[in-house]
C-alpha cells in the first residue's frame, strides 16, 4: 500500500511561472504538479498536491491529513511569516512535515527571514527553486521508511 503525502501551497502560488519569474523561476504550479506526481510514483508515495489563496483552506486540509496522509510537504508562502494558525495546525499532525521555499528567502527582506511553520517542520528546503519539491519528497520517502 502507497503511503500518501499532502503537498500544500499557499497564496499566490497559483501564479508561478508569471508572478516574479526572476526570482521564482518559469515554471508553473502544474508544471511542478506534473513532477511531483512522477517523483512521487517513483519513490512508492502518492500525492495530493493542492493550493489555496486562503489561511483557512490550507488549515482544513492539514487537519484532514491528520487521517488522510502519511506526511506534508507545506510551502506556506507569504503566510510562512505569520500564520501562528497554520503552525498550530501542524501541531496537531503526527507524521513528518517539509516546509518548501522555492527562493532562497534568507538572502530576501528581513521579514522573509522567520518562520513559525519551520518550528514544527523536520525539514526546511529553501532556495532550491521548483527542484525543492522533488528533493522534499525523496527526503520524505526517507523518513516515511
């Protein structure tokens, strides 16, 4: 049996690939939908890979990974910074979370360079631009076992 890993993308993502292409790269988020479901598959996971413009969102789907996934790969994008929500969200899950940033934001503005979601990620990818993803998934295959 597969195990499955909720891959969570928060606000503004849905504009990868036009929003800022100089620091976040061409590619879209289908694009790196596409290449995490092939990854994925090749490491024996399946994906849920979904992204919500909305804190409240992005919360309902963690609590539902609580019965539905064996572990989550969260770029929480601007509300990395400020959603004490979201952490407390990922507190209430069991398996191993991955916090995902596509720049490498401790090169970025000051305020880029907190995260409350990195208090509960066992792993932080950052700067590795789309490839993250992919990284963060054989990572997870690693602690999945």
């Amino acid at each position: 049996m597969t195990k499955t890993v909720y891959i969570l993308n928060g606000p503004n993502l849905n504009l990868l690939g036009q929003r800022e292409p100089e620091i976040y790269g061409a590619e879209t988020l289908d694009d790196v939908a596409v290449a995490c479901e092939d990854t994925a598959k090749s490491a024996g996971l399946t994906c849920r890979f979904l992204q919500s413009n909305w804190e409240g969102q992005l919360i309902d789907w963690i609590h539902e990974a609580r019965d539905a996934a064996a572990g989550i790969i969260i770029n929480p994008a601007a509300l990395t910074h400020t959603s004490v929500a979201i952490l407390d969200a990922l507190n209430s899950f069991d398996g191993p979370v991955i916090e995902v940033h596509i720049s490498q934001v401790h090169k970025r503005e000051a305020f880029r360079h907190h995260s409350y979601v990195s208090q509960r990620a066992d792993a932080v990818m950052a700067g590795f631009g789309t490839h993250g993803y992919l990284l963060a998934l054989r990572h997870m295959q690693h602690l999945l076992g």
